[in-house]
C-alpha cells in the first residue's frame, strides 16, 4: 500500500467518525430539547384556559321573516271605537297569508318578543305587522265561515297570566289539545285593536293573525329551595330502556339552578362542601339512586368542544320560559368508560375543552344504548356552574418531572462521555494502525534492501 493509499484510508476513517459524532450530538440535542418542552408544557398548563364562548342574537337582517307590506298595513284604523268594529278585508287576509310562513324559530331568533300591552294606546300604529309571542288560557272559541268556499277561520279570545285579553286568529285545527288549563303559546301578526262580540258583550283587544296555536304551560316562579317530596317522585330508566329526562324533576333542579347561578355567596356554601364524584360514588349511585336524588356534587373532568360530546336543542314549552336545553358528556379517564351526562339551560357553559369541576344536582338515571349495542345507564346532573380545575403540577409531578430530567440528563452526558471515549480509541486505534504500516512498510524495504 502506498503513502497516498494510507492517506487517503486514513481520510475516508477521520469522515466517518465525523458523521457518527455528528448523529449523535444531533440525538443528544433532539433528547434534551423534547425534555426542556415536557417541562414547558408542564409548568404552563395551569395559565392556559380555553375560554367559552356565548352564542350571540341572530340579527334580524338576516332571518327569513315573512315579506309584510307595511304600506297596505297603514289603511288601517283603530283609533276611534268605530274603526276597532270593522275588520279591513284585505290587510287581513294579508297577514294570513303571511302567518303561515311565520315559524317558530323566527320568534326564539328574535327573542321571544312579547306584545306591550300597556303601550298599544299610543303605539298601535307602529306594532303593526310586527311578530310577537303570546301565551295564555283559552276562554272562548269561534268557527266562522264568511262566505262558502273560503277557509274556516277559528277564532280564540285568551287572557294571559297579566290580566291582559287578546283576539287571535288561525286557520288551522290544533294538532294537540289544549291540556287541563287551556294554555296555549300563540305566534302571529298583530293587525289592530279589534272589538269582537263574544257572548253578547263587545270586547275590545289586540287581534293577532298566526299559523296555530300549540299547548303551553305556565310560567313558574323561581325555586329557591329543592322539594325532595317533589324529587321523590322521578323514576330511574331500566336497562334497555330508553326516552327522555324526568320533565317535573328536571325543570324544578333547572329552577333551581338559575337562582344558585347568580348568587354566588350561596352556591359556594353549597357546592365547595359538598362531595366530590369519583368512581366507587358511580358504583354506589347506580345500585341505589334514590340515595343521591337532588343531592349537590362536585363533578370533575371536561366537555370536549364537539358536537359528539355537546349539543343543544330547543327548550319547548317549559315554566322557566328558557329557550335552550344544553346537553355535554364529560370526560373523565377516572371514570373509566362510565359517561356522566350534564344538563344546563341556556348560557350555561361548559368550558370549551378546559378541565373544570362542574357544580350539579344529580337527577336520575338515563337508559340508552351504547356503540357496540350494549345497554346501559348514565347518570345525569343538572348543572348551575363550575370552577377551574387546579392546573398546577401536584407533588409526585413535580418529583417525576425531576427524575425524568436527572436521568434524561445523565443519558446525555453519558452518551457525549461515550462518544469521546469512543473517538479517542478510534484515534488511538488510527495511531496503531498507522504505526504498524510504518513498520510494516520499514520491514519492507529493509527486505528489498539486503542481498
């Protein structure tokens, strides 16, 4: 082997431990960087928070609300006792036409917007043709055929729970009966304040024009305290058995939970003392559920931001006059695959994806079945708030989070002392190498050099 050979031998061996020392401080850098981000992550967790948002109003510009002509709208009169005796034909048969493209969701969009009754002396003109919700009971009811060929027009006289009567007209047979109290929800235009004869008196109200009307109930004052004798009355879903939620016991908790909602005082010394939900609560709670009903707790986990985990669907008829139900499945891996179900109404929020300790009254158990078809049961809370789970590292995180970076570090450094002692025997072993060529190459020429 020539000089060049070696040199060239000895050039290609210095670039390949260059390349292995290189990975290797590569591999170190990467292991000690991934330790420095587990620790960040771990240390800033308790400053994040994901905020929740409220849905805002739908503005009116953009719902699909009947087109209404204002200006036909204005030949009408009822200011003077003769005026409110006529009944103009064709903005009335305007308006019917347009009620029945009026749905119920305009008026949950728009607010729920109430008639001001105090005000219609002074304002007739300008609530005109405008869409309002109305409940009340039923007094009387009227079939009037005008002429043979036109529709049966049905007319109700109702007083709502204020005092206040008011003239509504449909065209359409209720689908429902009216219930024991014949209380209704009634959406439709208001036309004019109309003087009708109802068993030989002359009544003079507000006429409203709708596509029907649909059984109500009464609104419910606020539940300050929980009626156990109210609660004991709610019956528990069976195994494979399926359907909705306890409608008594959830709108009284629901009540309940609005008033505790905004004291805060208050739902402090209810729910800070009271027991926290775990898995052997779970156990206990699903053998004897009338143990627990009505009973406060603090419910750990959180509601992932999707809709398989949260959702929402319209309230109903209901005494709380609420217009959603809010509907979240925590997430809780100490619970295991248990589902616990949480209720709310309205802006209750449930926190994004945020760990949070939920404030709720447990109500019953629910049947349903699950993915893989099996029945089961989950529980359900109704809830009034929640408080921030501590985010902060407890004790034992904090000792494994130090034993992580010791041995991550004393990984490292024994891997770089390895790596050095490994490049020190390689040149020694180049050294070596190199020293016996020399002698080799020496023997050589000495061996061509004698006789």
């Amino acid at each position: 082997m020539t000089p060049t050979d070696n040199r060239k031998a000895q050039i290609r061996d210095l670039q390949r431990l260059q390349r292995r020392d290189r990975r290797r401080l590569i591999f170190m850098g990467v292991l000690l960087a991934g330790v420095l981000l587990v620790y960040s992550q771990v240390s800033n967790v308790a400053n994040s928070e994901d905020p929740g948002t409220m849905g805002e109003p739908i503005p009116e510009s953009v719902i699909s609300l009947p087109p209404i002509d204002f200006q036909l709208l204005d030949k009408v009169k009822d200011a003077e006792k003769e005026d409110r005796i006529l009944l103009e034909p064709t903005p009335f048969s305007h308006l019917a036409k347009m009620a029945k493209a009026l749905q119920p969701g305009h008026l949950r969009a728009l607010m729920e917007p109430s008639f001001p009754f105090s005000e219609l002396s002074k304002n007739s003109n300008s609530l005109r043709g405008k869409p309002f919700r109305l409940r009340g009971e039923v007094q009387e009811i009227e079939r009037l055929t005008r002429s043979i060929g036109n529709p049966t027009e049905i007319w109700y006289w109702v007083k709502t729970d204020n005092g206040d009567s008011f003239h509504f007209v449909t065209f359409t047979e209720p689908e429902e009966l009216f219930g024991s109290e014949n209380f209704i929800l009634a959406d439709g235009f208001f036309l004019k304040v109309y003087a009708k004869n109802i068993n030989g008196t002359r009544i003079s109200a507000p006429l409203f024009i709708g596509r029907e009307i649909v059984p109500s109930v009464r609104k419910s004052g606020p539940v300050q305290e929980i009626d156990f004798t109210l609660l004991a009355r709610v019956r528990d879903q069976r195994l494979g058995e399926e359907g909705d939620l306890d409608e008594l016991g959830l709108w009284h908790l629901l009540s309940h939970a609005k008033v505790i909602s905004t004291n805060t005082e208050k739902r402090d010394s209810i729910f800070l003392p009271a027991p926290e939900l775990d898995y052997e609560l779970l156990g206990k709670m699903s053998s004897e559920p009338e143990l627990y009903r009505g009973l406060a707790f603090q419910i750990p986990g959180r509601v992932p931001d999707t809709s398989r985990f949260r959702n929402s669907s319209s309230a109903g008829e209901n005494p709380l006059r609420a217009q959603m139900l809010r509907y979240g499945y925590l997430g809780n891996l100490a619970f295991r695959d248990y589902p616990i179900h949480l209720v709310g109404v309205d802006e209750i929020d449930f926190g994004g994806d945020s760990p949070r300790w939920y404030y709720g009254w447990f109500l019953q158990l629910k049947g349903y079945e699950d993915t893989d078809g099996n029945y089961r049961r989950t529980p359900v809370f109704i809830i009034c708030g929640d408080r921030m789970a501590d985010r902060s590292a407890p004790p034992i995180m904090n000792e494994m989070i130090a034993w992580f970076l010791g041995i991550a570090t004393l990984v490292a450094a024994l891997l770089f002392w390895f790596t050095i002692q490994d490049r020190k025997s390689t040149q020694r072993a180049a050294v070596a190498r190199t020293r016996r060529r020399q002698e080799r190459q020496k023997s050589e020429e000495q061996s061509n050099d004698s006789p």
